[in-house]
C-alpha cells in the first residue's frame, strides 16, 4: 500500500488532493483521495500514463496549466 502521508509531504504540489511530483518525464499526479488514481504527464501536459477516467484526466491537466507557472519556480 502506498505511504499517501510520505508522498504528500514529498508532493512540489498539491492541489484540490492532487499531489504533482516532478519526474523524469514530466510529473507524476496521485488522487490522494483514491491512490488507486494516478498519471503521467510530459512537460506540455500531455498524458504519458494513467489509470484515471478521461474527466479526471481533463481535472488533472485544468490543474496543471493553471499551476504551471509555480511548479517551475
């Protein structure tokens, strides 16, 4: 079972229960609501991996475009 305390403490972000981790490929996103729901986005925000549905996806990456900007700083 995943440790959700030790990733959100570890999270660059964490939005609406969504921690964005920073990745070799882009970010990592965990629902730490449902960790069952992850994804991977690419630096543009395009999905790399995932087992969210496609609202979700389209929550998640609202998120990022908005958030962007403070993730980079």
């Amino acid at each position: 079972m995943l440790d959700i305390i030790k990733i959100a403490d570890e999270a660059d972000f964490i939005v609406n229960g969504y921690a964005f981790s920073k990745c070799i490929e882009g970010y990592r996103v965990l629902n730490l609501n449902r960790p069952e729901r992850a994804i991977v986005l690419s630096m543009e925000g395009e999905t790399l991996e995932t087992t969210m549905d496609d609202i979700e996806i389209q929550i998640v990456k609202d998120y990022y475009k908005k958030n962007k900007k403070f993730m980079e700083e």
